[in-house]
C-alpha cells in the first residue's frame, strides 16, 4: 500500500485532468435525485438479465469500481443504502472519461435505466456521470468495515460511511427526540430555553467548566443543569415547562459519562414525585411504541421490558433486597468500615452520604428491571422536600434500567428559608474545597421568595436513554462526536 500523502498526489493530479477537461470538480447542486432503497424497493420483483425503460436518478459516494476495459461497475453509497451503477465507453465517452479519473470515495452523481444483471442485482444503466466532489484523502484501506473503537469515535464521518448502520442509531436518536417532545407537549408541557452560560451554575452536585467574558470583565459558567431557571418560570406563572438541551460537567469520562450530554428537565405544579413517576413511566412507554412498536429491548444477555406499572422500592429496602444489608441497624462505625471494605472513599463522613453510596456500588449494577428507588437520605442533595413522615428522608427518585440510572426527581422545595439554609450550607462547603458542592444563588432565593408553587420535577438522562432503546454499551455509541483526547 503507498504512502496516504502520495495517494493524495495522484488524486490533486486527476483533479487537475478534470479541470482541464472542463469539468468543475465540485458543481453546485445535483437535484431530483431518488434514494437507493426506493429503487430496489419498486424493482424487487424483476427477473435476471432485464431491461427496462425506467429512468432513475441518484447521488451518493462510490465505494466498489471494478474497471473491465471498455465497460465498467461500481457500487454507489448514499444515506438510504447502496445500488450498483453500469457504464460502457460506447455510450458515452465524456462519462468514461470522467470515470477514468474517478476514486474510490468520489462523490457522483448517476442518471440512467434500470435493468438487472445475469446473477439478478438491480443495476443503473448509466447514460449521465456528474462529479459532485472529487475526495482528495482516500477512504481508510478496510473502509468496509472501520474497526479501530478509537478510530471510529474519532473520525465518526469515517465511521459512518465504513460502518452504514451507525447511522441508523442517529436516525433513531433523531425519532426518540421527537417523540419526547410529542409525549411532553400532549401533556400541556411548555418548551422554553434557558440560558447555557452562567455567572451562577447550579441544580446539581457537580464540577462546572469555567470562563470568562471579557466585556464585563467577569468569570461564567457553563450550566450544569437548566433546574434553577425553569424554576423561575414556575415562580413567573408556568405550571408545566421542559427543556431538552445541553449540560456540562467537569467530571469522569466513562462509557456513561461524557462532559457534554443531553438533558430533559420538566416541572409540574401542584404534583408530587408519585405523579413524576407515572409521568416517567408513561414516556418511556409512549416512545418505545412509537418509536419501535415494541416494549422489549435487548442489551447484552438481558431482555428488558419497560411495560407500566414499574416496581417502585425504597433505597433501604433495595439494600435488604440486593446486599442483604439493614443499614438502620449498623452503627456509625460499622458503616465506616463496609465503605473501607469496598473501597469507597467519602470526605466527610455522614450515615446519609454512607448509605447512598453503598447503595450505588452494592445495588445499582443489579437493578436491570425497570425499577423506581424512592426515598432517599437528605444529604444527597439540597433541592429536595423531607419525606412527609420522616425527616431524615427526602422525597426523591430516580429510575434504575440495566444497571444505570436513568434520571432524578424530586417533590421539590419551595420553601425559602429553608432553601437559604440549605445553600449556604452547601456554599460553605464549596469555600473549604468540596468542588461539587452547590454555590449560593441570591437571585434564585429572591424568585422562591416571591412565591413558588408547590410542584415535582424530573431531570431524564437522554443519551442513556437512547442507549437503552438502541442497546448500546457505551455513551459514545449514541453521541455523534463524542469527547476525544486531543491526538498527540
């Protein structure tokens, strides 16, 4: 195989005999055009080796040409799939002669008859060859199948022409996202932006990414969560809003964790955290059949079926049921030492923060069943109403698929005394050095001041809920361009 740079060489040299035959490499437009899998589709029934006056017209990248002296074949790839093309010298030789100069990875366009082969594949006659770009770096040598993981992440347009079912994930994650929002504006839901850039982050425990804006001369943020502005609107008169956009977090890169991701929030006046679990249910429902006709999905060895009603567990009782373990009838130190046990590492110790975080690494990777874990101790997070019967207990959730966590919910505090405690007990925090802490916000105190409805709200993981429809492992099978280390 010669060298990539002298592959390109000879392509800026074929470029230049097109040139010179008066072609315009990259003309621009080619309209009209028919998908590949609509052509097969009306001329499935044909027999072999024939002819028909069907005229067609298509544009896609050519990935196979064989060169058979005066006649030709070739396999035309576009975003519906691919058709092979047929082109003699004899009926046109400005077509061949384009051809001469054409490479693998070449974008054309074909116009010509239908008929099939001796072995029965549907074919283009060819009687028009357009160049729509010539490709100057050739395709990887196995284009037919990019198998490099780092490879694929990093040059996902490789990966996508290599690897044509990738693409049906992203067409997929296009028809989840518009069903959510069908789901979410049948319901009375309200989509409004807020804003990404922040001089406050907050609405989550989480390490922000930092900047600066030069004309006010000012430090920012980007958002971490979009909670404390789609709170404000609530406190404005909104009684159901949703935001589906982008947050940041300065945080692990994981197979289900990338800095940059995509998330729903909603918040519904005068409900509970049980309505946000029916409502919860519900969506998961209305996009598996819409989207798939089916509530069954399979991810590795588990068949899982989202079918409603869910089970509903508290995080203690899931602890008896998972671990075989009470945490109410261990004492501090004996806490203290199953977190040694399990190496889990937690700065300061609290029995709340213990008992969630024994949770996460004894129970989280068994719950492969769609399961609701309730009630959780209060310090996980300040956000939260007490649980109306105990008040070392907060009303929250979060919904459990495969072993991951899927969202978080709330009865959420409307309460701003308290609220004010609460946040300047966890920007307290932040000044000794905890950074996931939660920074004070005056201007969100002044809003629940003012009066905010006593309401539930709802934050869903979009791309491991996609993960989950599409059965996919890793967060970077769902995100087109995925975080990468900078190439050295």
């Amino acid at each position: 195989m010669q060298p990539e740079e002298q592959l390109i060489q000879q392509r800026i040299i074929k470029l230049k005999r097109l040139k010179e035959l008066g072609i315009n490499p990259y003309p621009y437009s080619f309209k009209g055009t028919t998908y590949s899998k609509e052509i097969l589709g009306k001329n499935k029934k044909l027999e072999k080796d024939t002819k028909t006056n069907k005229n067609v017209k298509i544009s896609g990248r050519i990935i196979t040409l064989r060169d058979m002296g005066k006649v030709s074949f070739g396999h035309i790839q576009d975003f519906k799939g691919k058709i092979q093309f047929y082109i003699r010298e004899d009926d046109n030789k400005n077509n061949y002669e384009i051809l001469k100069n054409l490479d693998l990875g070449d974008i054309i366009g074909v116009e010509g008859t239908i008929f099939t082969t001796k072995a029965g594949e549907i074919t283009i006659w060819t009687k028009k060859l357009i160049l729509l770009a010539k490709a100057l770096r050739p395709l990887p040598e196995k284009w037919h199948g990019l198998q490099d993981i780092e490879a694929r992440y990093r040059y996902r347009h490789l990966d996508f022409i290599s690897n044509p079912e990738v693409k049906e994930t992203f067409v997929k994650r296009a028809e989840i996202l518009r069903a959510i929002h069908e789901f979410m504006d049948s319901k009375g839901f309200i989509e409004i932006d807020t804003p990404i850039l922040q001089s406050i982050y907050g609405g989550a425990h989480a390490r922000p990414f930092k900047t600066f804006l030069h004309d006010l001369k000012s430090d920012m943020f980007l958002r971490i969560s979009d909670e404390l502005y789609l709170k404000r609107l609530m406190v404005g008169g909104f009684d159901k809003v949703y935001e589906i956009g982008r947050d940041f977090r300065n945080e692990s890169i994981t197979r289900l964790h990338n800095p940059e991701f995509t998330m729903m929030e909603a918040y519904w006046a005068y409900t509970d955290y049980n309505d946000m679990m029916e409502l919860t249910e519900d969506l998961f429902n209305y996009i598996a059949k819409k989207v798939f006709g089916t509530t069954k999905f399979k991810i590795n060895k588990n068949t899982i079926d989202i079918k409603k009603p869910w089970k509903r567990m508290t995080m203690k009782d899931a602890l008896k049921k998972f671990a075989n373990l009470d945490v109410d009838k261990k004492n501090d130190t004996e806490l203290m030492h199953l977190l040694e046990q399990n190496d889990i590492d937690i700065k300061e110790f609290s029995r709340g923060i213990a008992t969630a975080e024994l949770f996460k690494f004894l129970v989280e990777p068994k719950l492969i069943q769609p399961i609701f874990i309730y009630d959780y101790p209060k310090e996980t997070t300040p956000l939260c109403k007490v649980k109306r019967d105990n008040p070392e207990l907060i009303e929250r959730f979060e919904p459990f698929i495969n072993g991951w966590e899927l969202g978080n919910a709330y009865s959420e505090l409307n309460d701003p005394i308290i609220q004010r405690d609460l946040l300047e007990k966890q920007a307290e925090e932040l000044s000794k050095g905890k950074e996931e802490a939660h920074p004070m916000d005056e201007d969100f105190i002044r809003a629940l001041e003012i009066g905010m409805p006593t309401m539930s709200g709802l934050g869903i993981g979009i791309d491991r809920m996609i993960m989950l429809f599409t059965g996919k492992e890793s967060i970077r099978d769902v995100i087109a361009f995925p975080f990468m280390k900078p190439e050295k």
